[in-house]
C-alpha cells in the first residue's frame, strides 16, 4: 500500500492538471479579445454610418434630394415693364438617357474606374483596401456611385485630413442610399449628365457637341476614352488644354479595357494610333453678355431675403431649383438702350487706345517699370482658375508657367465678338489688359428704382461688376459734396467768389490760374483750388459726414485735402445715389433694384421698400442742381454735349470727373425723371490713355450718357423727355438776386461775399508724415484737371 500511495504521488507530480487549465484560459481570452474588437468595430463603423446618415457629421442632403437630384425649375426675373428678362438656372446642360451613350464609353468608365461596379452596392472594399495598402498608388478605393455622390452632394475633398475622412464617410452614405434607389444603368447616365468637362460643358452631351461636334452617342472609342480620362482630372487631361497629355492618359484607359477584355488586341491597337482631331464649338453660357452684371448684385440681394425668409418661416427656398418669380425695377428698353450706349461708344474709343499702343513695347501700361508690370501680369494669373485648378492638383509653380505660355486654342474678346485664337493664356491675359472697361447705372431720383444696370462690357471674359462691386478713384465728381457742405455750413451761395490762386498751405500745394470764379463758374470748369479752400474751410470732418448722410459708405480718411479732388475710391451706385438725394428735394433715396419675390404658387416673400432719408433742406439741394446746371451749360461738359446733338436747353445737372493720369473717367447727368452715372476706365490703373485730352471724363464717359438719354428721349413710351425741368422751390428765386431762410442769404451782383468774409480761424494739420505726399498726390490729381471746352 505505501508502494502504491508512492506510485500515486509520483504520478500526480508528473502530470499536473493546472497548467493545462491556464493554457485553455489564455487562448479563450484572445479569440473573445478579437470578437470582441471585430464586433466593437462593426458597431462602431456602423455608429458612424448611422451618425453620418443623421447629419451629425456635418449636412447631409435630404431624401427627397435623393430621389430627385435633378429636378431644378428655374426662378425667373422680369422687369417693371413685364419682360422676362432672365433666369437663374442650376446649368445649361443637355441630359442623355443610358441608352443614348454608346457602350465603348461604359465599358471605359468601368474599366478605368471601377472593374467590380455590376458587383458591389456602392463601396468597392477590395479598391478601398489596395487603396490604403499602396497609398493610392495603384489605383483609388472610389467607385463610380462615389464619385456621383461626390458631384451631387459632398463637393470638393478637403485638404484638411480629418475634414477628408468626415467627407468620405458621407460619399459612402451617399453612395450606399443611391444604389438603394437607381439601377446601374440610372448611377452612370446620372454620373456622364452632372460631370463638368470644362468650356461650359457640362454632361456628356453637351460636352461631345463642344470638343467634338457630335452627340454622345455618335463618340468612337478613342473619343470614348478621351472623355473617360478627363474624369481623372478636367484640366490636366484636357485636350484644349494639354493635348499630349491627354492623350497619354487616353491611351492609359485603352490599355485598362485591354486588361480587363472588353476590347482586343487589335482593336486597341486601331484606337492607340488613332490621334485626338477636335472640332471645338464654343457654347456660352447661362450668364453671357451684360445681363450677368446685375444678375450678379441680384442674386446677393436675394439670398440675404431668402436669408430673412427661412429664419422668419422656417422655410428654405434655393434660387435655383424652387421657381421663385422675381420682379426688378429694371426697365426692359433702357436696359437695352444702356447695353447699346455702351456698346456703341466703346467701340470707337478701344479703337482708338489700340491706335496708341501700336508698336508700344510696355503696352498697355505707363509710368510703371517692367518689374511692376511683371505682378501686375502674376496677379492676373493667380486670380484665373486655370491656376488655382493646376495649383490645387499640386502641380509646381513652373510647370504651371509653362502650360500659361504654351499656345492653346482659345477664345478672346472683341466689340465684333469673340474670336478664336491660338495664343498663350499669359498672352490672352496680356491682350485683354488692352480692353477698356465701363459701367452704366440709371435711375429714378424721386423713388430709387434702378432702371438699368451695366456693370461691364461681357461677363464671360471680365467677370467684375462695375456698378456696385468695383470701387474707383472718383475725381472731380467728388466736387459737389465739397460745395454742398459749404453751401450748407457757411451759407454760400452760387455766387459767391473764391479765390481759384495756387494753394499753398498746411503742407498741400495745388496749383492754380487766378481770379476770383463764383461758385457756379468754379464747379462749372472744375477749379481745384476752389475746391480745396472749401474743403480747407468747412472742414473736411463736415463733408465726410455729409457724404455719409448721402450714402457713401466707402472709407474717406480724415484731416486731408486731397479728398476734396476725388482721391477717395466710391463706387457708381453710392454715387449715383449721392447725386440723386440733390433731385430729389435733399431726400436721399437709397437705390433698389428688386420691388418683390414671390413663391412658385404666387405667394410673396419679400416686398422691398426703399429707404428714405432727409439729409438737407429743398432750397440746398435745388441750390446744388443750379450749380451743377453751369457744368452742361458752359462748363467742362458743354462742348461734348453741344457735339452729341444735345441742345443747351435741356435742363442737365451734372459733372464730370478725370482721375490721376487719366485712369478714370466720370460723367454723372440728372434730369428732372433720370439720373444716369458713368464710369469708363481699365482693369489696371496704370492703364490708360497718354494724354488728359483723350482721358478725361467728357470724352470717354460723357458720350455713353449722350447716347444713352438721346434713346431714352426718343422712345416717347418711356415718358421722359428733353423738355422736364426741374421744380424750383417756392421761396428759391433766381439765385443770385435773394434766397430767404438759407441762414447767410445771397448778396447781390454788385456785393458778392468773398471768401475772406466767410473764412472763419481753424488749423487743419495732416497726419505727421503725410504732408508732401498729399502735396504730390495733388500736384498729380491736378494734371487731371477737367479741360474748358470753351477756351
């Protein structure tokens, strides 16, 4: 017995049974560790799908956006006289059915995009794990239903890495939900219909009619897979732009079809050799010509009613898709008569400035040195999309100056239309820095309704509204703030005589002639000096505030008198409502182009009333149309007016302006119904005409408005005529002979105040530092001086 209790020991210590429990333990705790993982990664991914789908990831779009992602009704603009004048539309495309797409485009699509597309339901996990393993190097994880969601929903990938994640997390959510809707066929028609391919080619069809002259289902296999290749990236694989390249990358699709047998080897080889022969023809698009300038301000001004609207209703309403109805103050036939005014004057005047520039090596510039001239040109270049497109594919800086001067087929402007060109983007850049730009505005003093609206002279090539958007140095069109203020402040009135000698104080020097001018003769001839010694004495804090009570919102420094030249850079639209408060008994109107939007079922979202405010009394704002009145009369705008055919009869309140080296010319005219501005200048201010007889306002903005009102007094249905004058207050005599309750009164002929009488002490100092520049930035303003026709 003790032998066998011995035996049974041994044993025992020769086979324990706790270490076998602690392997078993070990190997259970892995395998639950990894379900566990598996199953907290399946939750999770599903957790952020879910998220995603619930729009805690950022936006998402709406179901019904889903089921309907093209259905888009247009909103519609008409004018006060009833005229459909425009549309806001999405894009001018023109879809094509699948099977309208010959199949060589499908079968390249699938090939070079996503070989398993007949098989996943929206992501292709096998393409988004070769993606991740190679980095992209071999190809990446999007599918085709991807890349749909990504043009309908999601936009641009973010260059930010999260933002990048967050964002393809949704194009799976997308994705996913599109397969759940359409068939394959419905997710490729849908995917060639959205893609933009550049030149207002958007779709497939549109696109084959632009590069190729042809309907997309007329496409060969090479043109097929041209297209397919410009999916890749539009601008680096297009054949407008980079023909060897897109056809090295058009051959890589072919190779890819071969791969994967949808075409033979001798079919592949026919393609290969066969050459990419475009047959380009331009389409515009949807905002051509003048219309897309106030179609430009209109959709600002109606987002931030639509703005209004939905915080107010809870209701959200898209310009494009939703048929608003929107009706504008804008008058169909001076519309057209502005265009036309325009059209007609600056053809005649680039003909002129090309005469100038003809042989001229730094053209069109002047005054300015060739390394200036060089960031002038690279400032242009990095405002195109062109370049910011290469820049954003990561192409270097030189390679992106290389393909700017390399000839490509391309489209220029000309007042004949365009016209197609070889030449370099730097050099069409170049040629277009030639084109004399202008902008119109019109409209009615006593109720601010804008009337027309041409705020450049094509969209298509010089994408800037001049009206409302651009802000240019003013010139001498500032002058009637200066004489208001004085007139208002230290009851000058229109005859009332200042001093036009060289002025010469407080660090500022502008040069004058002599004499002693009334205040109508010195606006009249546009006398700087005058201008100056007013601004000197009223102040310059008193007309700023007065401009600010007109409706100038633009900056105006303070403490310097070269502001009383026009140093100040306003737009057209605050001035031409400044101007218009003096027509209309000292009310400033502020100027609206859009009187209501309505629903697509006629219900009203917004009905726009202008703003009203009384800034001066009748007796000065008529004082101020008499002064101006001299400026048509027998001022600098009379001779031009008398060579337009424009009688001095007509009762014009006006001025004119000319800024430094002539970079910008100004002619703003107010009859009794009308008031009309104009402004003719170049992209570029060191672009302009030599010489101040050919530069200045009444010759190059002037004849715009001569053209223009001789339209408007013609078409008798407009109900504005030569013959409206303008209604002088009740207690306003003849100006000159007594006006009562205008604090100061008027003196006689024979006892006219002078300036010594009403110069009262100040000081005005310029900031320290600046008194020889303002000093330089006059003596050049005042090279500007607008000329005396009658001398």
């Amino acid at each position: 017995m003790e032998n066998k209790k011995n035996t049974g020991k041994n044993t025992n210590k020769t086979f324990p049974l706790p270490p076998k429990k602690k392997r078993n333990s070990g190997w259970k705790r892995w395998v639950r560790f990894i379900w566990m993982a598996l199953i907290a990664g399946i939750i999770g991914i599903a957790a952020i799908f879910f998220g995603a789908s619930q729009g805690f990831l950022g936006e998402m779009p709406d179901v019904k956006d889903l089921e309907n992602p093209d259905i888009y009704v247009a909103s519609e603009i008409y004018s006060a006289d009833n005229v459909l004048l425009g549309k806001f539309e999405k894009e001018k495309t023109q879809p094509v059915y699948f099977r309208d797409l010959p199949p060589h485009l499908v079968y390249a699509l699938q090939a070079k995009e996503d070989e398993r597309f007949k098989e996943h339901s929206g992501i292709d996990l096998q393409a988004v794990m070769r993606a991740v393993a190679f980095r992209g190097e071999r190809g990446g994880g999007s599918t085709i239903t991807q890349q749909l969601a990504k043009l309908l929903f999601t936009g641009k990938r973010s260059n930010n890495k999260a933002k990048a994640v967050i964002q393809k997390i949704k194009e799976w959510v997308v994705a996913v939900s599109l397969e759940k809707r359409y068939t394959k066929e419905e997710i490729i028609e849908k995917y060639f219909n959205k893609f933009d391919f550049l030149y207002n080619a958007n779709g497939i069809e549109m696109a084959s009619k632009i590069y190729f002259n042809k309907t997309a289902k007329e496409l060969t296999l090479p043109e097929s897979a041209m297209f397919v290749a410009m999916l890749e990236a539009p601008v680096g694989n297009n054949p407008m732009r980079n023909p060897e390249r897109a056809k090295r990358r058009r051959d890589l699709v072919l190779d890819q079809m071969l791969k994967t047998g949808y075409i033979d080897a001798e079919t592949h080889q026919q393609a290969i050799d066969t050459p990419i022969k475009l047959d380009y023809q331009p389409v515009k698009s949807i905002d051509e010509g003048y219309s897309a300038y106030y179609k430009f301000y209109l959709r600002k001004e109606i987002d931030g009613y639509l703005k209004e609207y939905e915080k107010k209703t809870g209701k959200e309403l898209n310009l494009f898709k939703d048929g608003l109805k929107i009706y504008v103050t804008l008058d169909s036939k001076m519309q057209k008569f502005a265009e036309e005014s325009i059209k007609e004057h600056m053809t005649e005047l680039q003909k002129s400035f090309d005469r100038e520039q003809r042989g001229r090596k730094d053209a069109p510039f002047y005054y300015i040195t060739p390394k200036e001239i060089d960031n002038i040109m690279m400032a242009a270049v990095k405002r195109t999309g062109r370049y910011k497109q290469l820049k954003a594919a990561g192409v270097s800086e030189d390679s992106i100056m290389i393909e700017f001067k390399t000839p490509i087929q391309t489209s220029r402007f000309t007042w004949n239309g365009e016209e197609e060109v070889e030449m370099s983007p730097w050099d069409s850049i170049r040629y277009h820095k030639h084109i004399a730009q202008a902008g119109l505005m019109s409209m009615v003093p006593g109720t601010g309704e804008i009337k027309a609206w041409v705020g450049g002279i094509n969209w298509q090539h010089f994408q800037y509204d001049h009206i409302k958007q651009g802000k240019r140095q003013v010139g001498s069109t500032f002058k009637p703030f200066v004489y208001a203020a004085a007139i208002m402040n230290l009851g000058m009135t229109p005859c009332t005589t200042v001093s036009n000698a060289t002025f010469n104080e407080r660090g500022y020097r502008v040069s004058g002639t002599g004499g002693t001018p009334t205040l109508k003769n010195a606006l009249a001839y546009s006398r700087n000096p005058v201008a100056v010694r007013l601004m000197d004495m009223v102040g310059t804090d008193k007309v700023i505030q007065l401009a600010r009570d007109l409706g100038v919102t633009q900056e105006i420094p303070r403490g310097q008198l070269a502001v009383a030249l026009g140093s100040s850079d306003i737009t057209i639209y605050e001035m031409l409502g400044a101007y218009s408060t003096f027509a209309n008994y000292g009310n400033y109107m502020k100027p609206e182009m859009i009187w209501r939007i309505e629903d697509a079922n006629g219900r009203v979202i917004k009905e726009v009333e202008s703003d009203m405010k009384e800034v001066m009394n009748e007796k000065y704002a008529y004082t101020m149309i008499e002064l101006m009145k001299g400026v048509a009369e027998f001022g600098t705008a009379s001779g031009e007016l008398g060579r337009r055919g424009i009688s001095k009869a007509v009762e014009i309140a006006a001025k004119t302006g000319t800024t430094q080296n002539n970079s910008d010319g100004w002619f703003i005219g107010i009859t009794p119904n009308l008031a009309t501005g104009v402004w003719v200048g170049w992209e570029d201010r060191a672009t302009h005409f030599r010489s101040t007889g050919e530069g200045q306002g009444a010759k190059m903005a002037l004849p715009i408005w001569a053209i223009f009102m001789k339209k408007v007094w013609a078409d008798k249905s407009l109900g504005i005529t030569p013959d409206d004058k303008f209604i002088k207050p009740s207690e306003w005599t003849d100006g000159c002979s007594g006006l009562h309750g205008m604090g100061g009164g008027y003196g006689d002929e024979g006892n006219l105040q002078t300036i010594e009488e009403l110069r009262t002490p100040r000081i005005e100092v310029p900031a320290e530092g600046t008194a020889r520049k303002e000093e330089n930035v006059n003596e050049k303003i005042n090279k500007g001086e607008d000329i005396d026709f009658n001398k």
